[in-house]
C-alpha cells in the first residue's frame, strides 16, 4: 500500500478516536451498563445470572477486558478495532483500484465517531458496524479460507447485537452466488458453518459451564421478541426515522449514496449484483429503526444508524468501481462527489472538536449525594440506584456491585404487563433487606409513570418502614433522593 495512503488513514482513525478517549468520553447509561457488566465479570459474576441485560453476551466480554486493560483499556481496544478495518478497507480500495484510496476509510472513520450518533464509544452497534466492513473486505478476496472467516465474523455480530445479522445475509448470499461456478458449494457452506459454529460453542460453553445458558436464552433472545417488537403502520415508521435522520450528519451522505446508487442500477451499472447487494445492505442498515418503533416513541436512539458508518461507504465502493456513464471511477468526480458527501460529517466533527471541553462537563455535576456517598467507602452492596438508570455510573465510580441483579428500571414504567405478578419487584426488596443495603439513591418521585401505581405505592412503604431521608447540603432534585437504612 502506498505509505502516504497509510499514513493518511492512520493519523485521520487516531485522532477521531482521540476525540472520545477517557479524557473527552461522552456519558450515555447504556453505556454505564455494559461497563457495570465488565465489573461484575470481574468481580466473578455471569452475564444474565448475576445481572439482567437483554444484549448478546459479547459486549460484556469487551467491557471486560477492557476493565482488566484499566481506564483506558475499552479506548484502546476500540481504536484498534477501528484502525484495523480501516487499513483493511485500504488495502481493498487500492487492489480495486479507487481513484483516491484513503477517502472512504476515512469516510469510515468520520462517520462512526460522529457524537451525535455513535455517543462515544462502546455502543454495540459500532462493533457490529467494524465486522461488518471486515466481512465485506473478507468478501473482496479471493482467500479459499473465507468463507471459515465470513462464518466467523457473522457470529461475532449476532452475538454482539441479534438483528444486525439482517445487514450481513445480503453479502453472504451474493458471496455464494457468485462462488457457484466454482462447484464447491457444499465445501464452502460446511466452512461458513464451521466458522459461526467456533464462535458459539465457546460461548454457548462457557454459559452451559457456569449452569446459565436458561438464563442467556430467556435475557438475551425470548426478552427482545416479547418486548421490543412494536407494530407501528410502515409509513409511521418511515416518518420518524427520516425525521430523526435529518438531525444528524448522516442525512446528505446517506440520500446521496442511496440516489445515485439506484440510478446508477438503472441505467448505468455493469456489476449490477454487486450495486444491488450494496443497496440491500443500506437499506437493511435500517432494520433495528423499524422492528423497534422506538423512534416513532421520540426516544433518543439515534446510534441505531450506526450501521450506515459502514453500509455508506461500502455503496460508494461499488459506485466508484461501476460508474463509467457519471464518471465516478475517474479521480476528479470521485473527489468532487465525496467532497460533497464529506460536507455535513466533517462541519459536525469540527463544531464537536471546538467545544470538546463544555462537552466534558459531566452528564451530572457532581451532586450533593455523589459528595456524600464518595465519603462513605462503600463496599460491594452497600448502594442501590433506583428507578434511574443515568445513575448507574456511581457503581463503576466505586467499584461496586448492586444487590440486585435488576439495575435497569425502565420496564416498570415502559410495559403494561411486564412483572404482573411483582414477583421481580419483590426480589428486588429481598435483596435489599439481605445484604443489608446501607444506601438508596431514589428517583421513583421523579419524571417517571409506574404502568402498575402499586409498584410506586409499594416500594415507598418500604423505603419509610427501613430506611430515612438524608438531609443533604443545597437543593435535592426529586432524581436524587438519598435515604439510609435505619440502625
């Protein structure tokens, strides 16, 4: 590869990561969670047994080696990540000789770590995105081992987020396609098994070792096609999402490459598979907006676009290798056009750099109850964060684990029928009254609805039977009421 291509897509992968390293790292609770996961890995626990999360098991494994690596540990394993597909997708643009190679790695790169979609690092769907430009640089070569690789890779992103596997099958079934006048199809069919199968007997190992896989299947599959399937009328759908879309940066390079991709299928294409594959994949990039509905119920989560970090570039890839009636496999429309597509990432990026540092102030300034706890040397259960997820973070802030295993609240306020019968909630109360939990950080008071107002009617009864009000300096917000047990 030529160095100064290298070298390009080196500094530019470095320092967009640079932008949410520990130093500048944006807050977000999921994120908060999967980090609380890693802790209780650490500490020995077992995902779903000992904590209750609905993801595939693989971003708690790289929350843990992350913890194991120290503060910057989940950094550097995600900048390394990124920067390996990245000089990947290099190697490929040059082999397929794309006029200006290091533009759409970089495209790459810009739009993954854009803070209004990706909110710093550690959301499941930018690792799935990383996979799935390997698996689509994996497809490029001609190695008799990818199909093992292509197997292995499409394990990774089901096991680090379910549904992302509808943006892979599109390349995976051209892959075959195109591999059949070769006449080994049963051949390759037994490797790409192989390859997902390696990747799931040692998870499906590890949980059957540890006497939880009843727990994996109930927490990570069955709970996401009970709850998370709302039918909203398509056009519904359609609207939020492109509603949503118009307030990130994504917008202009999305509408562009999907265009010109479609005309180009129509009138111009000599690969038209290969451009019909692509514009597949951007579309399926979408899955997850649209099973959900969750758009269509104004919450915030616009990372579920971060497929298109990938699938974007990937379209322009096809384009600029087909593109002979719009010129876009010569060098100047190639930069005139992904100058245009640059246009919107790059202003968000610069705006985001320059107020990198009012962007670190904390999600919470440290409040009144942060101040006390943090004098309290606290010990594994000794607090319990209710019915607030933001506030997670005070466990990874002192190490410690809840004394419960549900730390995610939301469902109460989220499901008619979810915890019918209370049982969840009263092992909740269980095991506060077990381990003797000394602290409560209460939010129940605050901008939250229980589905069932007994829960609310309940578990107040039980913070005034067993525990008081801390009267704490300055003014307390209703999100942050903190009671201690009674001696």
């Amino acid at each position: 590869m030529n160095r100064q291509n290298i070298f390009i897509v080196i500094v530019a992968s470095i320092l967009l990561s640079f932008l949410h390293c520990p130093l500048f790292e944006i807050f977000f609770d999921d994120k908060e969670i999967f980090k609380y996961t890693g802790l209780v890995m650490l500490k020995g626990g077992v995902p779903y047994r000992d904590f209750f999360d609905h993801k595939p098991p693989l971003i708690y494994v790289l929350n843990y080696f992350g913890l194991l690596m120290g503060t910057w540990g989940l950094w550097i394993i995600d900048s390394l990540l990124v920067l390996s597909a990245s000089l990947f997708f290099l190697h490929r643009c040059i082999q397929y000789k794309v006029r200006i190679p290091w533009i759409l790695p970089v495209l790459f790169n810009l739009l993954l770590r854009n803070h209004a979609v990706s909110v710093g690092i550690g959301m499941t769907r930018e690792y799935t995105a990383i996979f799935l430009l390997f698996l689509f640089c994996i497809i490029l070569g001609k190695n008799e081992k990818r199909f093992l690789w292509m197997g292995l890779l499409t394990a990774l992103i089901f096991f680090m987020q379910q549904d992302q596997v509808l943006i892979a099958i599109p390349f995976i079934l051209y892959t075959f396609l195109i591999s059949l006048p070769e006449k080994r199809l049963v051949k390759q069919a037994l490797m790409f098994t192989g390859g997902f199968m390696l990747i799931s007997v040692i998870i499906l190992g590890y949980f059957a070792y540890n006497q939880s896989l009843n727990y994996f299947w109930k927490d990570a599959f069955l709970f996401n096609f009970q709850w998370y399937n709302k039918h909203y009328p398509v056009f519904t759908n359609l609207k939020a999402i492109r509603n949503r879309l118009h307030d990130t940066a994504y917008e202009m390079p999305f509408y562009m490459s999907f265009v010109t991709a479609a005309f180009t299928l129509v009138y111009y294409s000599r690969k038209r598979i290969l451009l019909l594959t692509c514009i597949i994949m951007l579309i399926a990039s979408f899955t997850a907006a649209l099973v959900s509905g969750k758009m269509v119920d104004g919450l915030n989560v616009s990372y579920y676009f971060l497929p298109l970090s990938t699938s974007i570039p990937i379209v322009l890839f096809a384009l600029f290798n087909d593109n002979e009636g719009l010129r876009l496999n010569e060098k100047k429309p190639q930069l005139i056009f992904s100058a245009m597509v640059f246009i919107m990432p790059l202003l968000s990026m610069f705006q985001y750099a320059t107020n990198l540092l009012n962007e670190k102030e904390a999600f919470y300034k440290p409040s009144a109850a942060y101040q006390y706890l943090q004098k309290q040397q606290l010990k594994d259960y000794d607090l319990y964060v209710a019915f607030n997820s933001n506030n997670d973070y005070l466990y990874n802030e002192f190490s410690i684990l809840a004394p419960s295993k549900w730390i995610y609240h939301f469902f109460w306020v989220w499901f008619d029928k979810w915890d019918a019968d209370r049982s969840i909630f009263r092992s909740i109360i269980n095991e506060l009254q077990l381990h003797k939990t000394k602290y409560i950080l209460d939010s129940s008071d605050g901008d939250i609805i229980f589905k069932d107002p007994e829960i609310y009617n309940e578990w107040k009864h039980f913070l005034i039977a067993h525990y008081e009000k801390i009267e704490l300096p300055g003014i307390q917000t209703k999100n942050s009421i903190l009671w201690k047990r009674k001696d």
